[in-house]
C-alpha cells in the first residue's frame, strides 16, 4: 500500500515493532512538535492498513488503528517494502499481537485459565500476497516474542488465515472453544503457565494430557477412586465406641448445674420432684392410717 508520506523516513527497518509508547516516533530524537508530526503520519498508515484488513476479513469496523494501539498493551509488526513507491517505501504487512485472559478447554474439557500470546489481527496486501511476505513477517513475530507457533491463540481467524497456518506451520486439528479464540491440538504440551478452573497450577508434558505424576488428594490417578482419606474400620469401629462412653459418662456425671443448660434435663427433673412428692405423701397418708 502507497502512501504520499514517505514510509523509510518513518520506519527504517523492513519490520518495525510499534507498541504503545510509539517507538518508532520517539527513537528519532525530535522535539515535541516534530514528534506529534510523525504520530499522525504513523496514525495514517496504521489506521489504512487497519482498515483493508478488516474489509479483507469481512468485519464491519476496524479492529486496528494507532488509537487503540496506543491506549492498549498490544504490539504491531509493520512490514514494509523500501524500494516500492519510487524509493518512498510501500506498507506490505500488518500483524497484531497481544496477551489477553482466556478461559479455555483442553481435549479432556478441562477448563484452563491462562493468558497466552494471541493473534489479533493479521494482514498482507493484496499486490503482496503470495509472495512470502505473511511467512517472513509471522517468523520474525515468533522470533521477537520467543514463542511456539502451536501456543498461539487466534482471535476470529479467517479461512485464508487458517489455510495460512496449515500450509507453514502444520497447524490442522484445534480444539473447540465457548469462545472466539482458535487453538490448535498441541497448545497445552510444553507450557507451564495454565491454571484450572479452580485456580490450581496444572503443568502439561510432551504429550497432550500428561500431567505430574503427584496427583491430587480429591483427584483421581492411575484409575484409582477418589477420596479425601482411606477408609479404616477399625478406626471407624473405635471411634464410635469412644463416642458411646463418652454419652454414657456424660450421662453419669450429671448435675443439677446442667438443667439450666438443657432444656430437656429441667423436665427430667420436674418429673423426678412430682414422683418424690407423691411418693412422700403416700408415706405420710398410710401413717395416718
């Protein structure tokens, strides 16, 4: 894409890192007002470039400008082309990535938190296409961000995005997801950085779904029930006798101090009192007699 700015002034490498701070302004030393120039020539080409993704990609607003790149912790991988427009330099490529908080399912629909590197928007230009501009800009990305390309999560990614990472980097099975990111089958191998649902750590090995070996305490392992704690008879036999002699001691050292905690001792002993009497009078009537 042409642009009537002349792109090698803005940026001199043929891929330039943008993040928030809008490096490539302030790498060139200027005073204030030459900066806010080169922000809005910056502005322009990302804001473009922002634009012809989202109508290559069918969205109805753009999901890339230089505002939204400078208000978000996102980076942007610009590729340019130096020789193009008669030595001004042509804008070829754009690739947008960020971190972002994930809730999502492995193959086994546990459910991971996690906050991978995502693919947020991805971009060649028509007249670039084709060309081995897209592979040569996404190797420089996961070389830059030191990543695996297969724990990468794809916001949204278009059929020809899809087709792109099948064709490259071998990426054909994902696993389905409530959300509209895309993972693929070897997401969860070789990371460290997943949580469950629960909160809990969870390391995944060289193979999908192998976890530690320590299992944990209400958590199956090897196919083995699980349980909070083993079950003893014998401890469960002796812990109910220890109960029975503690009623029935409990029951034994009653004494009047305790009717005015329990209810039902002050109608034992009303009861006890009403018998006493009558028993009493009983006595006293066959005297008389």
């Amino acid at each position: 894409m042409d642009f009537s700015i002349n792109i090698n002034k803005l940026f001199k490498d043929d891929i330039t890192l943008i993040d928030s701070r809008l490096q490539p302004c302030r790498q060139l030393g200027i005073d204030r007002y030459g900066f806010q120039q080169l922000q809005k020539m910056l502005y322009e080409v990302v804001d473009k470039m922002g634009d012809a993704s989202a109508r290559a990609q069918g969205l109805h607003g753009s999901i890339t400008t230089g505002k939204k790149l400078e208000l978000a912790n996102h980076r942007l991988y610009l590729m340019k082309d130096a020789n193009g427009n008669s030595g001004q330099g042509s804008a070829v490529g754009i690739l947008k990535v960020g971190r972002k908080k994930l809730f999502v399912y492995d193959q086994c629909k546990a459910q991971h938190e996690l906050e991978p590197l995502c693919v947020l928007d991805f971009y060649v230009h028509e007249s670039r296409q084709r060309m081995g501009c897209g592979r040569k800009l996404f190797d420089f990305m996961l070389s830059r961000e030191n990543i695996r390309v297969e724990h990468l999560a794809v916001d949204r990614p278009s059929p020809k995005f899809l087709s792109f990472l099948k064709k490259h980097y071998n990426l054909l099975a994902t696993i389905p997801q409530v959300n509209n990111f895309v993972i693929f089958e070897n997401f969860f191998n070789g990371r460290n950085d997943t949580r469950d649902s629960r909160g809990r750590n969870r390391q995944h090995g060289h193979t999908l779904g192998s976890m530690n070996d320590q299992a944990s305490p209400l958590r199956p392992n090897s196919g083995h029930r699980a349980c909070a704690s083993p079950y003893d008879e014998s401890n469960h036999t002796k812990g109910y006798r220890s109960r029975q002699q503690q009623n029935h001691s409990a029951e034994r050292s009653w004494t009047p101090s305790m009717a005015r905690q329990s209810p039902r001792h002050v109608i034992h002993m009303n009861s006890w009192c009403i018998l006493l009497a009558s028993v009493v009078g009983t006595i006293k009537l066959s005297d008389l007699l």
